[in-house]
C-alpha cells in the first residue's frame, strides 16, 4: 500500500530561462531546519540519490516529480527507480535558504528551501514554516507543458513509520491546509536521542490564489505520473500505521506564455503545542506564547511569505560577504552550513511570562537538553547574532543551579534529557560527584556570562545570579589551576588529570568572573580574582611548557594538545596569558596538520570541528588562520560520511567518529566574533 504523503502537482504551463545556481558538494544539505523534531536534509550529492532524512538519518521521504510534455522526471526522491531523475546543475546553500537547480527536456527547474532563521527576529526565528518554492523557465526558447508534484511522507509527523496517524483537510482563510499526525499525539511523554516526533501535526499549506485541488487517496502519486493529475478523491479509512496510509495531494494548473517565468510556493509546517518540559512546567512554543493558534500563525507566515523572502534574500546577501571578509571563503562555507543547524537543534519555548527560552538537545552524544558544555562552544554564534538568545539559554541553567536541590559548590551539566528539562541526569546526577565536570561547567559559565554581560553592554545577568558566581569563582580558585582526574567538554577522550587546557579555562574564566565583578560593584572581589588569575597563568606557563610547545597534561611528556581555551583571553580582552604562548602553540600546529585538519591533541588522530576554529582564531595573521582552516574545506567537499556536520571526525580519514547536527558547530562563528568584538553593532 502507498505511503502516506501530502503532495503538490502544478500543471502545465510554457517557461522561459533564468541563471543557474552554483554547485556544491556537502556532507548533507539542510531543506528544513527548525528544531531537533522538524529537520529535514539530503544526505547525497544529488537531490534525487537518496530519499530525504531526518537529522537522525531516519529516512522522511519528500517526493518530488516533474512531467515535461508528457514525459516524467524526478527532482527529489530516489524512488520510483523507473522514473528518470533531471540532471541537477546546481546547489547553492546560503544561511537561510537551499536552492537546487535541474534541467531536463528544455525546461529548467529551481526549488528553493527557505527557512527564515534570523536570530534578531524573533517572531520569524520562531515561526515553524518552511517555505519551498518553485521557479520554472524553458531553456531552448520553446514552450512547455509542464506538471509539478510534491510529495511528503507521514513519517515526517511520527517517531517510527509503525504509528499511526491520522490526515485531514481544513483551510486558514482561503488557504488549503493538509494535515497529518499521530492519532495517539504524547505530548512531552518520552525523552531521548534518536526520536522524533510523537505529538504536534505536519502541514502542507497551499496559498489562496493557488487554485489547487486537493485529495488524500491512495493512489496520488501513480496517478500524477501517468496523467499529470492527481485524484480528487478523500481516502477516510483512518488512522493507519504511516507507511501504510495513503497519499494526501493537491493539484495545480498554470498557463504562462512565451519568455513569462512561472514561480509558486507552499509552506511547510510542523505544530506541536508544547514545546519542553522545565522543572515540571510544561511550556508552549515561543510562537505561541500569546494564545495564537495554529491557524493564525499559518496565515500570517503565508500572507508575509514575500516581505519574508525578501528580508531573508537580503540578509543572505549582507551575511555571506561579511563571513567571506572576515575569515576567507571555506571559513564562509563552514559558517554558512552551521548556521542553521546551530538554530535547528535547539527548542525555542516561551516563560510562563512569555519571555524566550532556548533549549539545545545534545544530539547524537547523549540526548541531554541543556548541555552547558554545549552551550559553551556553541555561545560565539548566539554572542555574534543575538546575545538574548545565549541569556535564553543561559537562564535555565541559573535557576536550577539557584534550587537548594543542586547542592554542589560548581555549575551542572545538564538539566535532563531533550526535551524534558526536570534535572540533571548525566553522570552523577544530582546525587553524586561521580564523572561530573566541575571545572569544566564552572568555567564555562563564567566566561559565558561575563562574554554575554559584555556583548549586552550590561551586568543584569550577572547580579541576579551573584551567589552562584561566587560559589563557582571560588571553586575554581581551589581546583582549577591543577585540575583533579576528571571529564572535560571531550569526555569521549576519558579522564584526564593535570589538564593543561582546562586549567587554561579556569584561569580565564577567573579572569572573566574579575571583569563581572567590577561590572556588579564589588572592587575587592575584582582586585583578588584579578590578582589569582595572574598568579595562576605565569604557574601555568611553568607548569606546561615542554620545549617547542605546550603540554596536553602538566605531568605528560612528549604531548600537545590543542589550546582552544585560549581564545577567551583575547575575546574579553584578559591578557592574562603572554602573546607568546599562543603563538608557540600555532607555530607547532602547524607541524601536526593531517589532510583534513588539526588533530585534538597528541593522543589520537580523531578532532573536533569548533575547536579547529577556536584555535585558529588564535591566529592574529591572516596566514595562519587560513593554513590551519583550509584542510577542513577539503574535508567538507572529500569525506565520506554524509550526515548534517558532524564535530567530531577523524583528521586522516574524513570519516566521522561520532555526533552530528550538533548546535556546537556554532562555534564556528567565533572568528567573525573576534573580527566585529562583543557588542559589535554590525
């Protein structure tokens, strides 16, 4: 039996040209990217190699079809097999938007997915729509009878294709609007790493002035490949297990003349009303913190679709020239693939006073929501675009740590499992001290809050969580400078004693907690951490130093390791440590470069993709900053792992050792947040 799809056919109408996009080659490509449910990605070369998948590879197959005078092709989707594919002549991926470009029997097709992720605007930022659009035009001057189609499996809505779902037809003003989702709808009833949704509704929007038919029957597909048409039949034998129900469509008729182009688009939409669980709260998504309901929110998102467009055309453009300024094209093309796979894994939900708060899952690591060592390499991309987003973030964090129920004296982990937000679950928990990472967490929220107090041009976040501060400062006076035998942010590397890295963010991040402390008022505890931070660093130069460079543990010979952690030092301006240090250490990465980028440190041949560019951030020339950055261009275009960016790869192989679309690749943003300073106004 076919499979449940929400389909768009547009039928026949002459075209003429219009320019081609430019090919790329990715590891995967994004065509919807909103949250860690609703993330869509073709994980192949081409369009029409491989069926769409959810981050997670799960396959959500969105099919796509095209008749050119009778004749059928493919522009997405593997299968049918028997159906040959258009030739894909270009991708062009920008911060916001993916567009694919086909030709076949004289016509040329564009389609284009839009997902407005603009971090400054909220109401947008927040908004779960995707648009696709198509763009058609001949090439050989001819006219041409063309039919569109559009296909988009129920699995989109479900966490495996054996639930059942249920499909309805209903309209938003003058819109048509097929739905399809879990007849069983869990809200909130399972935390984990590889699911996908169990509640909410997937929603192909069809707009007013479309002039669409709409079917859910069986047979939509088979019937659009053999006549250009889909039925007009409803199929009400529900619900069905979502690979067994059957096809919703919709059909479309356009006649253009001569060299008239013919654009169209839908919107593409997933609504769950809520969106995490915090504390035992359960709260609603950021778009509807207001009461608005899904149909309002669908019709406003449609009716903006083309001052949408044009903000993110615009936005696109100002974005990519100012990443290519700042660090080169393959640093522009990393930061561009990151942009919105930083956004998509993270939960945007609404206070019940209805101010923002951001969730990240921790996706293929461990499924944590609300990782700090998380949010930590992933803080440069919100401290670049909107330094709310990071307090967001970061608030969550602060009022558990507040709660008497966390009772030791340095930061958490983790506040549970996405998306349940009710405690810490990883290591210890809240029980134990057992494989915690106290210095680790402790310094990651210092330097976080002092960067983002800096960015906002205010202390507010700071004095409200005073307390907590000074508990951590004062942890890390203790046990940062020589840290114990405990897990850092690479965990998967193990315990490590004497870890010269993390001393590094110890002694930084006392730095930081100085500068908030004059910011707060309190002179004395400013002077005295300022002082412990100086003190500690020249310690720390005696304690590492190992001939031509700097050791990966204080009592390890003959190691090195990256020292990324260095980057706050001139992020906040510290000077705590001696130019010389980083340049010893850059000047020595160099010799340990592998084909496809800079090793983690002198154990293994494995690294992490933000780190690479924290460290070359180091890098006041511009010389060493592309020699240590240009390997992971190759790396992007040769390895042969296709999955949303993973972090974690190995330098020699290009394959990945573990995780992938991952928000920390936001990290990568940490060059253009050195370039414009924290609370740039660019």
């Amino acid at each position: 039996m076919a499979l449940k799809t929400l389909a768009l056919a547009l039928v026949t109408f002459s075209v003429s040209s219009f320019a081609a996009a430019q090919s790329e080659r990715n590891p995967a490509t994004p065509l919807i990217a909103f949250d860690p449910y609703f993330s869509v990605w073709s994980m192949a070369d081409h369009l029409t190699d491989e069926n769409t998948k959810h981050w997670t590879g799960t396959e959500m197959p969105m099919r796509g079809f095209v008749r050119i005078d009778g004749t059928s092709y493919r522009w997405m989707g593997r299968n049918p097999g028997t159906t040959p594919a258009m030739k894909q002549t270009g991708l062009l991926v920008t911060p916001t938007q993916t567009k694919y470009t086909f030709e076949a029997a004289g016509v040329r097709l564009e389609a284009t997915f839009l997902s407005p992720s603009i971090p400054t605007d909220l109401e947008l930022l927040a908004q779960p729509v995707t648009y696709l659009t198509w763009k058609a035009a001949a090439t050989d001057g001819r006219p041409h009878a063309v039919e569109l189609y559009l296909g988009v499996d129920a699995r989109i809505a479900v966490d495996t294709p054996d639930q059942q779902v249920t499909w309805r037809r209903s309209h938003a003003g003058n819109m048509e609007v097929l739905s399809v989702g879990s007849s069983e709808q869990r809200a909130l009833a399972r935390a984990g790493d590889n699911l996908r949704a169990d509640w909410g509704y997937f929603h192909l929007v069809v707009p007013a002035d479309a002039q669409a038919m709409t079917s859910t029957a069986e047979n939509s597909q088979a019937e659009f490949l053999k006549t250009g048409t889909v039925p007009h039949d409803d199929d009400l034998d529900e619900p069905r297990q979502a690979n067994r129900a059957p096809l919703i469509a919709v059909e479309e008729k356009l006649q253009l003349s001569g060299s008239q182009a013919v654009e169209q688009h839908v919107g593409l939409a997933l609504t769950q009303p809520l969106a995490i669980e915090y504390l035992n709260r359960r709260l609603k998504p950021y778009w509807a913190r207001n009461g608005k309901s899904v149909q309002a929110m669908l019709t406003e998102a449609m009716q903006g679709y083309a001052s949408t467009v044009s903000k993110s055309d615009a936005y696109d453009k100002q974005l990519t020239a100012k990443l290519i300024k700042d660090g080169g094209r393959v640093y522009a093309r990393l930061a561009t693939l990151a942009f919105r796979q930083a956004l998509a894994a993270n939960g945007l939900a609404a206070d019940f006073d209805g101010a923002p708060l951001q969730f990240p899952k921790e996706n293929f690591s461990n499924g944590c929501i609300a990782t700090v060592d998380v949010l930590y390499p992933s803080s440069p991309f919100f401290l670049y675009f909107n330094p709310a987003l990071l307090e967001a973030q970061l608030k969550p964090v602060m009022e558990y740590a507040a709660l008497p129920r966390w009772k030791f004296p340095f930061a958490p982990h983790d506040l549970g499992t996405y998306p349940l937000a009710d405690g810490q679950v990883y290591g210890g928990g809240e029980k134990t001290e057992e494989d915690q990472m106290p210095v680790e967490e402790s310094g990651n929220m210092l330097l976080m809050i002092a960067a983002m107090g800096r960015a906002q041009g205010d202390w507010h976040f700071a004095k409200q969580y005073w307390p907590e501060l000074v508990k951590w400062a004062a942890y890390l006076k203790d046990k940062g400078l020589d840290p114990e035998n405990q897990l850092s942010t690479d965990d998967f590397a193990g315990h490590l004693a004497h870890n010269a890295n993390l001393s590094i963010k110890a002694i930084d991040a006392l730095g930081a907690f100085a500068e908030m402390a004059k910011g707060v008022g309190d002179d004395k505890l400013a002077r005295e951490y300022e002082g412990v931070a100086k003190e500690m660093a020249k310690k720390w130069i005696d304690l590492a130093k190992e001939g031509d460079h700097y050791k990966l543990a204080f009592d390890s010979a003959n190691t090195w390791s990256q020292k990324y952690n260095l980057v706050w030092d001139d992020l906040l301006g510290l000077k705590l440590f001696p130019a010389s240090v980083k340049n010893t250490e850059l000047v020595y990465y160099k010799t340990k470069l592998n084909q496809y980028g800079l090793p983690l440190d002198s154990r293994k041949d494995y690294t992490k993709l933000d780190w690479e560019l924290w460290t070359a951030t180091l890098a006041d020339d511009e010389a060493t900053f592309q020699t240590l950055v240009t390997p992971l261009g190759k790396w992007l275009d040769e390895t042969p792992t296709r999955v949303p960016l993973t972090d974690w790869y190995d330098t020699k192989t290009g394959k990945q050792v573990g995780f992938q679309a991952r928000s920390v690749v936001g990290g990568i943003f940490i060059k253009s947040l050195r370039q414009s300073g924290l609370g740039h106004k660019d």
